[in-house]
C-alpha cells in the first residue's frame, strides 16, 4: 500500500505531450471558426453556430482526457472483449433506419435521442485495446500462426465487412493499418504479415474497381483537371488554397476558398483553409507538432513497463498517425481524397473526444513509467 501510494504521489504527466495536445486544440478551434463563420452565418444566421458546438467538444474532450489520464491504464484491458462486442452492436445499429444518419449517400452517424455519434470513431480504439490484450494473453505463442493470427483476422476483417456496408472505404483502410502495425508491434512474423498484406491488395483493388465513385476518384486523383467540375473539384480548389497562403498566409479569417469553393473547409479540408490563411510557416509548424505528438506516443510505447502497455500505446499512436497522414495527403493531392476529420483540427465531437481519450490513455500509460509500476 505504501508502495502504491508513493507512486501515486510521485506520477507525473508526460508534459510535452500536453502540450503538444492542447496547441493543436487551441488551432483548431481558431480555425473552425475562422472556416465556418461565413457557412454559419448562411446557413444557420449565426456566425458563431459551429464554434459554440466545437468549444463544448473541446469541454468534453478535456474531460474525458482528465478522466482517462487517471484511470489506471491496466484496469482499462478488463474492457477488451465488452469494447468488441460494442463494437458490432455499434456497426449493426448505424444500418438500421432511425438510428443511422445517411449524409452524401453513406451512413456513418448513430442518432440516439438528441446526440449523434460516429460509431468508426470508437470501434478502432476498441479494436486495439483489444489486439493489445490478446496479444499479450497470447505472447508465448505470436510467431504461431493458428494461435494467434486467426482470431485477429476474423475480428478484423468482420469489422472492416461492416465498415464496407456504410460504405467508408477510408476508415477499412485505417482498420487494416492499424492491425497490420499491431501484429508488428506485438512481434507476429513478416512473413504472414506480409502474406496477409499481399491477400488483401487484390481485394482492396476489386472493391475500388466495384464502386464506380471510388475509380472516379482515383482517376481524378491522377488527373483532377480532367473533370474539374465535378471528380476533380475538391482537390483543385484545395491546390488553390495551398498556392494562395504562399510564404506566411493571407492572414486567419481571409481565406476566399472557405467562401463555398472549398467543400467542408471545417472538416475533412480544414488543412487546406489552414494553408491559405497561414502559408508554409503554419502547415509547418502543425506539421511539427504532429511528429512531436507521434514521436511521444511511440517513446511512451517503447518504455511502457509492461507488453500490454505498449501495445496500447503503440496502437493508439498508430491511429492518430494513420489519420494525420491520409487527411494531409488527400488535401495534398498525394493520395485520393477520402472523407477523413484531421485529429484535434477538425470539426466534430466524436473525433475530438475519442482523440482527447486516446492522450489521456497515453499519458497515463507515462505517468505509470515514471513512477516506476510494474506488474
């Protein structure tokens, strides 16, 4: 007891990472208003409407940081087969109607009473807080393949079947990285994940090739200006915010592309209004402060004292950096545009709560290092 108490007294938070995590907060709030005051005023005569929303997420999300910052992060893994099985629940109820929010053709969003979710947002974390644990149950066996690299596939390859019916292609994509880097991480043999990876090219080509949306987007992606009105529309108009900001930006709250040319510049483009209103110096410096977070979270999952530990912490690092990567590269014009929020910059509650959560779980995951706990 004395013991425990004494490492209660002396747990210190990771305070880089705090840091880092309540800059890029702070951005993003400037910049959803900066994004979505003249859309606000247009469309709900409030200029104020999407800040007053995103400052109440921020709330939350502080929140919940706190909460999971202090929960020992060990007492979380007790959840990992609750969190699959929320998971599918989640994935079944967002296709049955009244429930599911259809927005652009997909059905993404969960409406229960007056609060509204995104169900992908808690099924990745709950699919690593999973992997992390039957990964470390299974740690005498990981270089064996019926023991342990079945299991993860069946789950995995079920939610991402489940992710496909929404349809979000982008968020599969995500799920598969993130199980793919998991049985990396948790030491799982290159040449079945390397097998499992060469199995799942063709199908990801086949289901590309199937949807005729998703070959129009990748053919616009080699080429925008071959349809600039219509496939090639959003990445052109986010090449022109980049262009525009040039050296030091056109100054927060000038963007001309946020006024209806570029399509939801609070959201899935909010890097691009970044990009214009604050130039190279502002896509750097956010892009610094991305490497930083992504570099803590690693360092933290590489000192974990435990396998557990750092499977967690890799696996939500590994999330985080996923989605930075895409959404940055999408609006670069690098990969094909894909309808994924940037982490702690864009609009929204569920990301930004569920992003909060996941730096909570990290620097709780430190706070135990320091303190010197172990099994």
């Amino acid at each position: 007891m004395a013991v425990r108490k004494r490492a209660e007294e002396e747990r210190q938070y990771d305070l880089i990472l705090v840091l880092v995590t309540l800059a890029l907060v702070t951005i993003g709030t400037v910049m959803v208003y900066s994004a979505s005051s003249f859309m606000a005023m247009e469309q709900r005569h409030d200029e104020y409407f999407f800040l007053k929303k995103q400052l109440v997420f921020v709330f939350l999300g502080l929140v919940a940081m706190s909460i999971m910052s202090k929960i020992p992060y060990r007492h979380i893994r007790k959840g990992a087969y609750l969190g699959i099985v929320l998971s599918f629940a989640l994935l079944v109820l967002v296709l049955i109607p009244g429930f599911g929010i259809t927005v652009g053709g997909a059905t993404r969003w969960i409406r229960i009473g007056g609060f509204s979710f995104q169900a992908t947002e808690v099924v990745k974390v709950a699919l690593v807080l999973f992997l992390a644990h039957f990964f470390t149950k299974k740690s005498e066996h990981i270089r064996e393949f019926h023991k342990v690299f079945l299991v993860p596939l069946v789950i995995t390859f079920a939610m991402i079947g489940m992710t496909l019916l929404q349809p979000d292609f982008g968020t599969s994509v995500v799920i598969m990285i993130v199980m793919m880097s998991m049985l990396f991480l948790a030491g799982c043999r290159i040449l079945y994940i390397s097998g499992v990876m060469a199995a799942f090219l063709p199908v990801g080509i086949a289901l590309i090739m199937y949807k005729s949306y998703r070959l129009k987007r990748l053919l616009s992606f080699l080429d925008p200006w071959q349809d600039p009105n219509n496939t090639g529309f959003q990445i052109i108009q986010s090449f022109i915010s980049f262009g525009s900001g040039g050296t030091f930006g056109v100054g927060v709250g000038n963007s001309m592309q946020k006024l209806f040319y570029l399509p939801e510049p609070h959201t899935d483009f909010i890097f691009s209004v970044i990009a214009e209103e604050g130039g190279f110096v502002a896509v750097t410096a956010v892009i610094f402060l991305f490497a930083i977070l992504i570099v803590r979270g690693f360092m933290i999952s590489l000192a974990s004292a435990d396998l557990f530990g750092t499977l967690l912490a890799g696996g939500l690092t590994v999330i985080i950096a996923v989605e930075v990567f895409i959404n940055m590269a999408c609006v670069m014009g690098l990969l094909p545009t894909k309808g994924l929020a940037l982490p702690f910059l864009s609009y929204g509650g569920t990301s930004l709560i569920i992003s909060m959560s996941m730096i909570g779980v990290l620097l709780n995951i430190s706070s135990s290092v320091q303190a010197g706990e172990a099994e």
